[in-house]
C-alpha cells in the first residue's frame, strides 16, 4: 500500500527536523508556510504533525506555534530517532551501549531455548541466512547482509518459541534496523558477524544450550567492541 499525503509530509517533517533545518527548542514554520512548502494542502500538514505526536518530536499546542522538543524527549523505541539523539548526547555511544544490555538481557536467553527447542526446519532457516549473509557480503550488498542479519536473529525467536520474550523485544526491532543499516555499512563489521553468526548457528544445530549462550556473548561482546571502534562519530567523519 502506498502511503497516504499525510504519511509522506511526517516523514519529510521528520528529515527536516533530523538533520537540523527546524531546530530543537524552535518553532516550525506555519501551517500555511508547511504546506507551500509541500505542495500539500494546510489539512494534511495538520494531520501530518499529528501523526508525529506519539514521536514525541513536537509539542503541538493548540493555537500557537508547533515547537521541536529537546532530544531526551523523543520516543527511545524509534530508529531514525534513538541514531538521532545518540549522535546529539555528549556520549554518542551510550545509547548503543544501553541497546546492547537489553540485548543480552533477551538474546542471550532466547539462544539457549533455541538450542534446546529448534526443529529441523529452524536449522534449514539459518543456515539459509547465514548464506544469504555471506552471499551479500561477497557482493558487497549492504542491504542484503542487513535484511539477512535481523532475519536471522528473528528465527532464533521462532525457534525459543516464547511469545513473551517476543512481546519483550518486538519494540526494538525498528532500533535494531536502523542501527543495523548504519553498521552493516562497514565491511569489518559485516565480515565479523557472519563469523559469529556460523559459531550460533553451530551451537543451536547441535543443540547445546551452554555454547548457543556462549556464541551469543560472544556476538554481542563483538558488537559492542565494533560499535566502539567503527562508530566513534571522528572515525566515521574521517571515512
């Protein structure tokens, strides 16, 4: 389904207040001026902001100005918008830290289930990831090592067969695509997952709970140690 006029205004709304043109603690422009400057009509870029509200980005207020709210104020569980207030905090790494905790919180329990409930139709599913991890590497296919990389991580949670855990970590999922986007871009980082992957993937074929967990440690541990090498914001400035 295409999205709606509303739907493509908040987005560009949200570009624009990402990448600095309607600054935090600012007003934005009028409604009259929004939709000039959309081609739209002053309805949608109404309906537009709305749709925003649950972002937290804006604090609409009824007659006056639409402000941009501080950073801290933004929703934790949208992508764009946790990459966002990441690179805006004095520790541009201290959400991705936060990220990873909640990570082994979840991940590391979800493998050891895996390991002890997978039936052979979840190991057909990884091993054909972990391919299609390799393959797109090899070609240099940024997003398809991506897309394969957060598939495979889903199986995992088909596999452990826990709605809860599910319910648990469903939020995140949009953070980790957009994290995921952004380190798949560095060919280090793609090259080591896929080493870990195969060390996962190894321990829940055979069915050993103790080394699915430790694997998973391992790939989060790598992730972290990644994230602080190839993400450091005057590293990634200077590739």
């Amino acid at each position: 389904m295409r999205p709606g006029r509303a739907d493509v205004v908040a987005e560009q709304l949200l570009d624009l207040v990402l990448d600095g043109t309607f600054p935090i603690g600012g007003p934005l422009p009028s409604e009259s001026e929004l939709a000039a400057r959309f081609g739209v009509s002053r309805l949608t870029v109404r309906e537009a902001i709305r749709s925003l509200v649950p972002t937290r980005v804006l604090d609409v207020q009824q007659g006056r100005s639409t402000l941009v709210n501080p950073t801290s104020m933004w929703s934790p569980l949208d992508g764009r918008l946790l990459l966002a207030r990441s690179r805006a905090g004095s520790d541009p790494l201290l959400l991705p830290r936060r990220l990873m905790e909640a990570r082994r919180a979840v991940e590391v329990a979800i493998v050891e289930l895996a390991a002890v409930r997978r039936q052979e139709h979840h190991i057909e599913r990884l091993r054909t990831l972990h391919q299609k991890m390799l393959d797109g590497h090899a070609r240099g296919d940024v997003t398809a090592s991506a897309e394969a990389d957060l598939a495979f991580h889903a199986a995992l949670f088909d596999a452990a067969d826990n709605v809860f855990l599910d319910a648990l970590f469903e939020p995140l999922t949009s953070v980790l695509r957009a994290m995921r986007e952004e380190t798949s871009a560095v060919p280090d980082f793609r090259s080591h997952a896929i080493d870990r992957h195969a060390a996962i993937l190894q321990a829940v074929e055979a069915g050993d709970p103790v080394q699915a967990r430790a694997a998973m440690e391992a790939h989060l541990q790598q992730t972290e140690e990644d994230f602080e090498r190839y993400l450091n914001p005057a590293e990634l400035g200077a590739r």
